[in-house]
C-alpha cells in the first residue's frame, strides 16, 4: 500500500515516500500527534498481512505541512508490535501501550509495555507496564480527571502452545501518568458548554496565572487499532486574575463538530480536570 494524501475536491492522490516496513502495516496504529496544528502523524508498528508473523518495531512520522513531505523514522518499540494503543494526553504526550507480537496474541505473544511518546524531543520513556495484555479489538480511553482506561481484547488462543481457543478480555485496567503524581493541579470551572468556532469562553481558575497550555481533546472513537477521530487542539488563551478565558480556532477541518474536553496545563505539565465543551 502507498500512502499518500487525498484531495478529495480534485479527486487526486499524491503519494509520500518514506515509510519504513512497508510490508509491515496491516495492524499498525497512527496517530495525529499533539497538537493538531502540526499536522504531524505518527505510524506506528504492525505487521504482515492476514496471519502472517511479521511484525514492525518502527515508528514512522510525517509532517504535512512541509513542501515535500516524506516519511522518516522515529524512535523504535522494543518489539514488533501488532496492535499498538496509541492515546494523546493533556501535556502533549502520547502513550503507546500494549500490542503483541504475533498475529491477535498467537503464541503467547501479548506485549506488557507502555511508552510515553514526547514530541518535542520525538523519543520514548518507560512508564509502569500493563497487567492485562491487549490485541485485537482493544481500546483505550482518556479519561476527564486526565487519567487512561484500557480494555478488550481478542486474543485467537489462551496459551503458548496455541492448543486452547481464547477468551474476549473482560478486565479493564485504569493507568494513571506521571504528572498526576504532583502536589498539585490546576483547577478549572464554569464556562460555557458551547464555544464556536472562532468564538472565546471564559473559565474560573485560581491557578489561571499558571496556565501554559489549553487544549481541546476529542473524546476516543477507536476501533481496529486506530481512532481517525483522536486529536488535539491548542487554544490561544489569555489569563486576568482567576479568569482564563479561551478562543477556538476557526478552521472547520481542523476543529469538527462535536464534544471535546477542554484541559488547562501548567508549566509543570500538569493537567487540569477536563470540563466538557461542544463545538456547533
């Protein structure tokens, strides 16, 4: 498969050059990475077709708004990794988790990793690892308090030797990131629920002053590996006193309509609780 970009008002496709394992992206995850202005996306792991036992440990990352854009690698998984949960957090991270390394967790296979993805220096750092391995038709969620829920999965065989059928994965598993650990966050209440495009609200906060970053984040829509929905949106802001009030972009492709939950973080990285925002 070639990827490639496609303008769907002139019906023509242009292929980007670049990516890395190109036999290797049935089950691979991407994900716009934070924040959604950078136009920057991040194609993660996979593996051959059907029930193949190849696998990809590669990352791959292309920024659409350079005047030729092609892929190029990131940094590494430890493992070819099928099946990677991909999920954008408040403070510009994203977490990779889980995955495994054969086809839906054949051969005892599941991967017991989770990696903080940072942007800004494009590297990983490990983080507490899962109990529950998660492959095929799992998800994950970020929750309003900033913290991650991951469940399901579909694994063919519930042992090594591949002799035993498996059993859809019913726990669910709760990961709580590093910056909740901090003394303390920022607060953030009131508002209005809707803000148009273009539009500004005005938010209470005792630690307005504080504020570095505000971002609007798509509530999850995952399925198969990736959630084309997932997205996260800077707001320019500006802080008087306890007031933070906030202005959303006006680009209708960058800013769909729906709910999204609105996070104010600190310059310690620190988010605050979500408050719920529906863009018209």
């Amino acid at each position: 498969r070639d990827p490639g970009i496609w303008d769907v008002e002139t019906n023509k496709f242009t292929k980007i050059p670049g990516m890395s394992d190109p036999d290797k992206l049935e089950t691979s995850g991407t994900v716009l990475l934070p924040p959604a202005q950078d136009q920057k996306y991040m194609v993660i792991g996979g593996g051959g077709v059907g029930e193949s036992k190849l696998a990809s440990e590669k990352t791959r990352i292309v920024d659409l708004k350079a005047d030729d854009p092609k892929f190029t690698d990131g940094p590494s998984l430890e493992k070819g990794t099928r099946y990677p949960q991909a999920s954008i957090l408040p403070d510009d991270t994203v977490l990779v988790s889980g995955g495994s390394e054969d086809y839906r967790g054949r051969g005892d296979s599941n991967i017991h990793q989770a990696r903080l993805y940072h942007p800004d220096t494009n590297s990983f750092e490990k983080v507490a690892d899962p109990l529950v391995g998660r492959n095929y038709h799992s998800g994950s969620i970020l929750l309003p308090d900033g913290r991650l829920m991951f469940f399901g999965s579909d694994s063919l065989y519930a042992d090594k030797a591949n002799t035993k059928p498996g059993k859809f994965e019913q726990r669910v598993e709760i990961y709580t990131p590093p910056y909740l650990y901090r003394d303390s966050r920022p607060d953030l209440s009131g508002g209005p629920q809707t803000i148009a495009r273009g539009e500004s609200g005005t938010f209470t906060s005792r630690a307005a002053s504080t504020v570095k970053k505000v971002r609007l984040i798509r509530p999850s829509a995952s399925t198969h590996v990736t959630d084309v929905d997932q997205r996260s949106i800077a707001l320019d802001f500006k802080a008087d006193g306890d007031k933070l009030t906030v202005t959303v972009p006006e680009g209708k492709n960058l800013v769909q309509s729906g709910w999204y939950m609105l996070f104010a973080t600190d310059g310690h990285g620190t988010p605050s609780k979500a408050q719920w925002v529906h863009v018209p």
